[in-house]
C-alpha cells in the first residue's frame, strides 16, 4: 500500500461517523494531520496514555507502532480498561497469528458500537504508524471521552465545558479549545489548583513563563495526581497549533482524576440549591411576620382614635380633628391599603413557592393569619365608618351653638341695658311729696311703664328658651348662660312684684289727682310701641342667620322686602307721633305754657324717635348687602356642589367599568398568561394613570366640607363611595396581577404548555356557574367526571382535602391547577437532598462541621450547622451532625 494510499484510508477514518461520542474533525485536522509536529506530540501522549494502563498488568511499551503489531499488548490493554476478557489470543508468531490476535481486540473495539472504517489488522500488523495512531485515538475516544458529560453535552464539547467551569475564576485563562488555550500552562495548573490548591500556588505563575508552568503541572500531575507525563513543554510552545488530539487525551486524564470531587461538587450544588429556596421561603416568611406586625400595631393604634368620640367644645378644635381625618384618609390610609394588599399577594406567592419546592405550608405566628388581619381591618372600617359623620354633625351643632350664644348675649345686652336702673326708678316714693299733675304725671308715665314692661315679655321669653336650647345642646359654658338667664329672669320677677307695688301706690292716691296732660300721655303711648317696634326692627336688621342653600336665602331676602314694604306705614306713625309733639309745642305757645322740656309720662324724646329712625333706615341696606353676599356665597356652593357631581359621575362609572374589566381579563383565556399580563399591568398603568382624577375630587370635596356644604342631590356618588370603590379597585388588580403571576409560576415549575393551561381554564370556567372565580364542591365533581375520572365518595373526599385546605367549600383555580398537575411534578424530594448530603458525608451516616464548611459556600453551611441537631450514635466523634433528620425537616416529613 502506498503511503497516499495510507493516507487516504486514514482520512477516510477519520471523517467517518462517530455520532455516538464526537462530532466530525474540522477540516484542518485532515489537512495537517501528517504534520510532524502533531505526530510526535500524539505518539509521546498515546504512548504515556496506554502505559498508563498497561502498568496495571505489569508490562508497557516502548514503541507505539512496533509494540502493538503482533496484537497480544493490545488485547491487553482493552482488557484492562474495559474491565472485560477478550477472546484467548493465538500463541504463534506468524504473520497470521499477529493478524488473527489485532482482528480480536478490532472486533472487541467494534462491540462496543465503534465503526471502524479502513482501518484493517494488516496495516497494525505491518506497523502503519497512522493507522496505528489513529486505532489508538479511537480506543481513547470510546473509553476516556465518551462518556464525559456535562449539562447534556457530549465528549469533546463536554470535557471543553468542564474545563471552562473549573477555569473561569483564574485571571489569564480563558479556555476557548484544546490546542492554543493550553499553549501558557495556566489553564492546566489552574485545574489542578482548582480542586488541589494545595498543590499549587497559582498567585506565583506568570504568563510570560510557559515553559516553567508547564512543566510545573506536568511535575505536580505525576507526582501527586498519578497522571504520566504525556507531553513535552518546548513541543507545546514551540508548535503554532498544539496538537488537538493530544491535548485533549492528557486533560481528560485530568477530568477522570478529579472525578470524585465532580461527585462531590454535584451534590453540594444540589444541597445549596435546597437550602437557597429554603432561605428565600424563610426571609418570605419573616417579612410576612413584620409586615403583618407593623400592620396590625397600626390598626390597634389607630382604632381608638376613631373610637373617641368625645367632642372639641369649640368650633376651631372640631375642623382640626376634621382636618386630622381627612389627612389620615388621604394620607395616612393609602399606604396601609397597599401593605394590607401586598401582605395578601406576599402569603400567596410564599405558598405557591413553598407547594412549587415540595414545602409545607407556611403558618404564620399566633394572631398574624391572613384572615386575622382582614379582621382586624374590618375592625378599623367599622369604626372608621361613622366617624367622619359624628365629625360633621358635631361641627354644624357647634355652629348652632355659636349662632345661639352670640343671639343669646345681644338679646341679653338690650334687655339688660333696656331694665337698667328700673328697679331703682319703681322703688321711688316720689309721688309722696308731688303735686296733683305730677301725681298724674306719675301715673301716666307708670302705665307707659308697664306698656313697655309687657312689650319685652316677648324677649324674655325668647332669651329664656335659647338659654334652654343651649343647655339641650350641651353647650361648653351652658353654666355662663344659665346663670345670666336665671339673673334676668329673677330680675324680671322683682321687676313685676315693683311695678304691681308702684301701681298700688299710684291708684291709693289716684283720686288726688285729676288732670293729667293728654297730649304727653299720647306721645308717650305712642312712642313707647313705636320706639319697641323699632328696637325690634334694629334687633332683626342685625339677627346673624345661617343658610345651606339658595332657597334658605330666598326665603331670607323675601322676608326682607316684606319689612321694607311696612317701612311706609312706619314712617307715617313717625309722623303721627312727632305730629303729637308738635302740637304740645304748639298748644304751649299758643297759651303760653313754661314746657320744663320733659314728657312727664315716658324717657322718649323726639329726637330720640328722629335717631332710631334713621338708624333703622342705615341698617336696611347694610342688611340688604349681607344677603347679597350670602347669595353670592351660596350660588358658589351651588357650584362647588355641581363640580364635584359632574366629576363624581363619571369617575364613579369608570371605576365600576374597570372592575368589570378586570373580572373579564381574569376569566379570559385568550392569548397566554403573558398576554394577560401584560393586558393587566396596561390595566393597572390606566388605574394609576387616573389617580388625579381622584385627587383632584379630593380637592373638590374639601372645598366643598370647607364651605360646609353637607349635601349634594346632583350626585349619589359620595367621596366616601369613591374612595372605597378606589381602594377595591386597586386590591382587585393587584390580586388578579398576582393571581396570573402564581398562574405562570405553577406553569413554568410544573412543566405544563400554554395550550393545557387554557384548556384547564376553559374546563373551569365551563363549570364555573356562578362566574366568581370559583367552583362549588358538586361543579368541581362534574369538572373531574368530564375530563375522564371516576369518583366515588371517599376518593371524592380526599381530592377536596387536597383542594380546599382551609375548608371553605369552594375549589380555586389555582388549587384547581395544582390539583391537575400535582402528579407530574418534578421537584427535589427528601431522599434526593440526603442522597446528596450522603456523597458529601462520604457515606456515613452523619456528617462533620468540617466536612460541611469544605463543600458548601461559606452562608450556607453556616445555615446548615446552625439547624442540624446533634447527631445521637457511638460511631461518630464528637459535633457530628444528623443530616438524615435535617433533610426529612426540610419537606416538613418525619425521619425515613
């Protein structure tokens, strides 16, 4: 055979398929396979590599291609790294003997599903150095590479992916493939200081010294690793292009020597994997422990605040404790709503995780369960709800009060200052010593006098009923008005017992005296009336009021021009009364009459007719100015009432639209749960988006509580309405965002496609009468019968315990979800992290503090030691840990 003719069939072989170990040779590994280069660097590696194996049965080679020729070391050698016994060789040494021997070892290679292709026992015999090579490259394939897998990838790929993992913390190395990647000497020492540090000290080598680290980890590897000395370092680094094959032959002697730290590491990544989710469910659950502390210390701190209602005495601490309110709703609330909600989503993403991993369910402290914050938050709302009421109420009966108060002092004032020195004026004796017209005088100014008396009856009969009114409302200083009233009213008593004395006086001597002056005794009997009508008309002119609506104010404004229609007629008695004085005058003159200038029978004078005339004339349009402003004040209330009305319905509707919306989304199982999602964070954008539509109702509302306006008939939507339709509205989307967010977490660990995602849905909905989100235990019954199981009642029973924990009689979609894919879940189980623990333990039924803190990360073999108990048994030392009983703790089992 010609060595083209060689070359080709070993060209042939090389290209051939080996899907079941490698991927087929770049094209210039055939181009430059006969360089000489490579030939020696893979005669040296192959070499070492068989001599690695043959010294186990005591012999070795020398020369590749002459040693192997009569077959005998070669049947060897696939004994011994196989593990098996080949056919008894032939004992001659002809030629037929040496091919019917490498014919045996070829057939063996050929069981065990290599193709060998033009490679033939007459080119081995005859000593063909790349055929024989090339044999050789073949068994290494079979028995050093193949096998080699790391995340299922497969020998060459595999042990390069290895090799990437193992290197990439080390500075200089960056393994890109098995020929130029290894030209340095870093990456081989840095795969022997990553799993024997001890051996090396990698901080020390220098990349521009590759001769030195070579030979540095070929030494170490020799030495300690019991892996030969496969190759040159100046062939390595002074070849452009290592040899690939050679490269790859000597680091998988690497990757077999560390296998059991592979092991090793393999179940530490599992046990860290455990413990990583049992360390996020604990930081869940002590999150969910503050949160629903904070929340529920808040509630019973605020609760009786809300529960006070002992009422401000004055007007100004009422609107405070209004203002308090309306800053605790705006302000204060807002942010607990959103904590109560996350708290909620916070307990069923912690469940779903701890169903997801194989946990049992999370139980909150004593008093912190869902359902005893949504108690408490009851709690809070119940006695939320009238306050605000009891605030309003208690400022209009405040205002009352202070409208009473001020009319109860001005009436008092006129009173007081009409019966000033009245008792001492009817205590007088001066009728003893008067003549007979100024005894008459005295009887006609008396009776004048009692005119006037019976004239303020009236008002104090009205201070006596507003002072009984006050103390009906509880006002604040009712002891200050009782105590005036009861002064005026006993003054009124001694008033009446000294006008009946003074009156008996008169009449004993009544008929000593016979002319009395008729036209005074006219004036005054006209002017006393006169006078009482106007102090009345000043009294009304001043009177405060208070209104809540145009029509209040009409019906003021229309009694107010009805007084100024009487005004003609006042002014013509004006006149008839002064025309009384007049006459006096004019009688006096006439007759020469000494006038003393005092009426005899009344204080009045007419110029004290003429000065409250014209005061009450000065009061009608001050009058008709206040009730133009009260007008004006009420037409902007009106407005105030229409803004908030056109604001509030329209705002009320959306919010209901939106929670319909919402419920559609939830049930609609169009498109993925993706798509949901995104369709409801749109939604909540929208939701968010509209927050100052609410503010700036808010606003309106204050405005309107500001001008005391307490009702609206534009409108049936109160601010109350809205704010609580808003904080549903919230809850709603974020419960349902949560509820989809489960739904992709369930689909994604339970391994399920969108497509038998929708149809669980569609079954549900289907059997979902009531379209609430939930089925009744007999709908759940006819759902299962439908997709194909047969139920009886004790089966029946114990699907429902599985679906409705809690006993509430209703089945869920998500516990419907978990129900379906219960049985096909993959997740890690007890026995598989005690597996794990057991290879770390080297298979010893405890395990040592040392041996935890070597194989995991330093955080969690601290939380590891922290939680295992002692382990109890004679063939331990002393702190062993008992990871069998840990491991069954995680799961929530008792001990296997």
């Amino acid at each position: 055979m010609t060595a083209v003719e060689t070359q080709v069939q070993y060209t042939t072989y090389m290209t051939s398929t080996t899907e079941e170990y490698m991927h087929q040779e770049e094209d210039w590994d055939r181009d430059l396979l006969l360089d000489p280069a490579w030939e020696k660097q893979q005669r040296k590696t192959f070499t070492a590599w068989c001599n690695s194996h043959l010294r186990k049965a005591g012999t070795q080679i020398e020369n590749i291609e002459e040693d192997f020729r009569n077959g005998l070391k070669l049947m060897l050698l696939l004994e011994v790294i196989s593990g098996e016994r080949l056919p008894k060789p032939d004992k001659g040494k002809m030629r037929f003997h040496k091919i019917a021997n490498v014919n045996k070892a070829l057939d063996f290679i050929c069981s065990k599903g290599v193709k060998l292709v033009s490679i033939g026992a007459e080119e081995i015999v005859d000593g063909n150095v790349k055929m024989t090579l090339g044999m050789i490259w073949t068994i290494i394939l079979r028995f050093a590479i193949q096998d080699i897998s790391v995340e299922e990838t497969s020998a060459k790929e595999g042990l390069l992916l290895w090799c990437q993992r193992k290197t990439a913390p080390y500075r200089n190395v960056n393994v890109q493939n098995f020929h130029i990647s290894w030209k340095d000497g870093l990456a081989l020492c840095a795969l022997i200081h990553r799993h024997r540090p001890d051996l090396i000290d990698y901080s020390k080598l220098r990349k521009d010294d590759p001769i030195g680290n070579l030979n540095t980890a070929f030494e170490v590897a020799e030495k300690f690793l019991d892996i030969p000395r496969m190759l040159d370092a100046e062939d390595i680094v002074n070849t452009p292009k290592p040899d690939e094959k050679a490269i790859m032959t000597y680091v998988s002697c690497f990757y077999h020597a560390f296998a059991g730290a592979e092991q090793a590491e393999t179940a530490a990544n599992r046990i860290c994997k455990v413990l990583a989710v049992n360390q996020e469910n604990e930081k869940l659950m002590q999150e969910y422990e503050k949160l629903a502390s904070e929340l529920l210390e808040w509630i019973r701190r605020t609760i009786p605040w809300l529960e006070n209602r002992v009422a401000e005495q004055t007007m100004r601490a009422m609107q405070q404790k209004l203002e308090d309110f309306r800053d605790y709703r705006r302000v204060h609330k807002p942010p607990r709503v959103q904590e109560k909600c996350q708290l909620e989503i916070n307990f069923n993403t912690l469940q779903t995780k701890l169903r997801l991993s194989n946990r049992p369910a999370f139980m909150p402290s004593e008093g912190k369960m869902v359902s005893d914050i949504a108690n408490a938050w009851k709690g809070l709302e119940t006695v939320e709800k009238g306050y605000e009421e009891w605030l309003l109420t208690e400022i209009r009966r405040l205002e009352r009060l202070d409208h009473l108060a001020e009319k109860f002092k001005q009436k008092c004032t006129l009173h007081e200052s009409w019966t000033a020195g009245k008792e001492e004026l009817l205590s007088q004796k001066d009728y003893e010593s008067a003549s007979l017209m100024e005894i008459r005088a005295l009887m006609r100014k008396h009776e004048a006098f009692e005119s006037d008396l019976a004239a303020h009856q009236d008002r104090v009969e009205q201070i006596a009923a507003i002072a009984q009114e006050l103390n009906e409302l509880d006002y604040h200083d009712a002891a200050t008005i009782n105590a005036r009233c009861q002064g005026i009213c006993d003054q009124w008593d001694s008033l009446g017992t000294l006008t009946q004395k003074r009156r008996d006086s008169l009449e004993r001597v009544e008929k000593l005296w016979e002319t009395i002056d008729q036209l005074y005794l006219e004036f005054a009997k006209r002017a006393a009336p006169f006078n009482n009508w106007m102090d009345g008309a000043m009294e009304d002119l001043q009177d405060m009021f208070i209104v809540h609506s145009i029509e209040e104010i009409q019906s003021l404004i229309t009694a107010h021009d009805q007084f100024k229609a009487t005004l003609p007629e006042a002014d013509k008695e004006r006149m008839a009364t002064m025309g009384i004085q007049n006459e006096i005058v004019k009688i006096a003159q006439t007759y020469s009459i000494k006038l003393s200038g005092i009426n005899p029978y009344t204080n009045l004078t007419p110029e004290d007719i003429t000065n409250k005339w014209e005061a009450v004339k000065q009061l009608v349009p001050h009058r008709d100015q206040m009730l133009q402003e009260e007008v004006a004040r009420q037409q902007a209330n009106e407005r105030l009432r229409r803004q908030f009305a056109a604001q509030a319905n329209i705002i009320g509707p959306w919010i209901q639209t939106k929670m319909e919306e919402i419920g559609h989304v939830s049930v609609d199982i169009a498109g993925s749960l993706e798509e949901q999602m995104n369709n409801l964070k749109q939604y909540e954008q929208n939701i968010i988006n509209y927050k100052s539509n609410i503010d700036k109702l808010e606003g309106d509302h204050q405005l309107s509580q500001e001008s005391l306006i307490f009702d609206n008939k534009h409108t049936n939507y109160t601010m109350e309405h809205i704010r609580v339709g808003w904080e549903q509205l919230l809850t709603t989307i974020a419960r349902t965002i949560n509820e989809v967010e489960n739904q992709i977490l369930t689909r994604d660990a339970k391994g399920i496609s969108q497509e038998q995602l929708n149809e669980f849905r569609a079954s549900f909905n289907h059997f979902d009468r009531k379209r609430n989100g939930m089925m009744d235990p007999d709908d759940f019954r006819a759902c299962l019968i439908s997709m194909g199981y047969d139920l009886g009642e004790v089966e029946f029973a114990r699907i429902m315990t599985l679906v409705d924990t809690n006993n509430t009689g209703v089945v869920t979609f998500q516990a419907f979800i978990d129900f379906m894919t219960r049985e096909t879940a993959e997740t890690d189980t007890a026995e598989q992290v005690m597996a794990s623990f057991k290879i770390l333990a080297s298979d010893k039924s405890y395990i040592t503090v040392d041996e935890l803190r070597r194989e995991l990360p330093a955080e969690q073999a601290e939380y590891c030691i922290s939680r295992m108990t002692k382990y109890i048994g004679s063939d331990a030392p002393p702190g062993a840990l008992d990871y069998i009983s840990f491991s069954s703790a995680l799961y929530g089992e008792s001990d296997l």
